[in-house]
C-alpha cells in the first residue's frame, strides 16, 4: 500500500492488535480531528479487495479507561477514512444465567447508564435529533450471526447491553436492578460509541464477549462466582475466537449493502 495515497477505508474495526497482525501490509496513519486525539494511530490494511481501518479504542497498550476514551475523535477519525461500516467487538459481563461465559451476544438494544460523556456532534446551530430506536444495522447483525454460528460459537442472536461509566464495576444491588430489568450484557464503551456512529450515518455492529456473570447474577447462587483467572482465561479464548469472526465478517460484508443507519440523518435535522 503506497504511502503516498490519500488514507482511506470501507469498513472499520474498534480492536487491536490481534486482529490487523493477521493481515499483510498494515499502515499506520495518524488522524486528526476537531474533537481531538483518538484512542491511538489507525492500522489500514487490505482483505480481499476491501480496505479496512482498525482502531484500538483503549490505545494499543490498553492504557485508556472506558470513562476516558475520547468517543467522538475515534468515530470521526473513522468517518475521515470513508468507513461505512464498523464492527464492535467488546468484552462485556452476563445478566442472565443462561448468556455463559464464552457466549458471543449480538446486541440489537442498549441502555445508556452513563454520565458526562461527549455523545453528540450537534452541538448547534444545526440542530439534529437522531433516532437511535434501532442503535444497530440489521444486515451487519444478520451477518454476524451467521458467520459466529459457522465458527461453532454459542451465540445469541439478540440482546440489550447496559453500559455503566466504568471503571467501577456495579454493586449487587445496581447489578440485580439491570437482571430484573431483563437486560443480558453489561459493558462500559458500547455507549456512546454505537450512538455516534448513527450520527455520522455508518452502519454498526456490536459483538459482546462474555467474559464472567456480574455481581448481581452471581450474589443469586444461579451460578457459581468466577476467580479473576478464570476470567482472564475465558478472555483470552474469546479474543483469538473473535479474531477470526471479524476477519470473515470482513470478507462477507457487501460494500454496496444499504443499511437504515445510512439513512439516520435524513429526517433528523430540525427545520431542515
């Protein structure tokens, strides 16, 4: 890939390391953007003709807490490449006893439980209200289903993720408030990055990894507490899974698929 070319890309990765390492002939580009720094550099590479952007969304050591990562710098540097698709890979905690450890959860819903972060582009004068009823796109999560189920992953194919502000984890009380609501996946960065990613009209899917069952869920004997080790193994099992679930994703996604988060800001703006 020249370095003389103008940096661009199709689809877009929030992860690291472990997935562009699988690629050949990976560039790294700085982006600039009016809302700041992203999370790091952006790795492009090519697969199968397509032209893929991958982002560390906690920088490449891991040195950027949830509460920190500056959102809005890493959709918009996404949106300077020409990314219209992205895929959301995250580590996320269970609510419900029967989404397990190593389960993958494609999300369709999430709650925001957040406070103070930068989650919007319109800040005025133009005014924007864009609906985030249907937060992800239907065919990336029909795709993603698909390709999860083919590597023999135990997958469920909808679900709602409460994000919290991190770096905290919740008490059992806020955890047994998010099971009784009937919500299965809890996470930290699904918000507000998958609601920016609708105001930049790209299309985005969310992958939840579930790593170990939250406080809540294991303070009610459904299923027994997990040790911090047998965390961090499932961790590492599911990051080389998703390697290669991403990596297919890839090779499947249509550049030419008109999904309704491309369309978010056609009826959004006010007095437009």
């Amino acid at each position: 890939m020249a370095t003389t070319d103008k940096p661009a890309a199709d689809i877009g990765v929030f992860g690291g390391s472990g997935f562009y390492s699988l690629l050949e002939n990976v560039r790294e580009v700085r982006i600039d953007t009016p809302y700041g720094a992203p999370s790091d550099s952006v790795f492009l590479a090519e697969l199968e003709g397509k032209r893929v952007a991958f982002l560390p969304r906690h920088g490449r050591h891991h040195t950027i807490p949830p509460h920190a990562i500056n959102y809005r710098a890493n959709l918009w540097a996404m949106k300077e490449l020409g990314v219209r698709f992205l895929i959301s890979p995250c580590a996320a905690g269970s609510l419900q006893a029967h989404v397990a450890p190593e389960h993958f959860v494609v999300c369709d819903q999430y709650v925001d439980r957040t406070r103070g972060r930068k989650d919007t582009f319109y800040d005025g004068p133009g005014v924007y209200h864009v609906s985030s009823a249907e937060p992800y796109c239907p065919h990336l999560r029909r795709l993603a289903i698909e390709v999860i189920k083919e590597q023999g992953i135990t997958v469920h194919e909808k679900g709602t993720v409460v994000v919290v502000q991190g770096p905290r984890f919740s008490t059992k009380a806020e955890s047994r408030w998010y099971m009784q609501a009937g919500w299965e996946v809890i996470n930290m960065t699904q918000y507000p990055e998958a609601y920016l990613a609708l105001e930049l009209a790209m299309a985005v899917v969310n992958i939840s990894l579930i790593t170990d069952y939250d406080s809540g869920l294991a303070a009610e004997e459904a299923v027994a507490p997990v040790t911090q080790e047998e965390v961090y193994a499932v961790f590492l099992k599911n990051a080389e899974r998703i390697k290669r679930v991403v990596i297919e994703l890839i090779r499947r996604i249509p550049l030419d698929l008109d999904s309704p988060c491309h369309h978010a800001l056609d009826h959004a703006k006010v007095g437009g």
